[in-house]
C-alpha cells in the first residue's frame, strides 16, 4: 500500500461558490515577475558609467 492509496481514486473538488479560473489567468499567477523594480536599469546605468570611464583613458 502507498501513501496516496486512499485519496488517489477520488473525484476532482469542483467549488460550487468559485467559479473555475480560466486557464489564462491560472497561468498568469506562475508568470515571472521583477521582484526589484529599477535593478535592471541601475545594472545598466552603472555598466554605461563604468565604460566611459574606461573609454576617457
């Protein structure tokens, strides 16, 4: 007998409050998202700076 035995047969739970969530919007929630806001354009900003100093010499 394995772990899942008991609950592995059972019917899918279907809210009868909820209605079910489009696929679209089940798929946004797992999209990835900028956790830091701005990170990307100071990386950039501070790659451009670090060249022309580089450049002057």
């Amino acid at each position: 007998m394995s772990n899942y035995d008991d609950i592995i047969h059972l019917p899918h739970h279907v809210s009868k409050r909820h209605p079910q969530m489009s696929m679209w919007n089940r798929a946004a929630q797992f999209a990835p998202f900028a956790a830091l806001t701005g990170y990307e354009d100071s990386i950039k900003e501070t790659a451009q700076a670090n060249e022309s100093l580089f450049d002057e010499k």
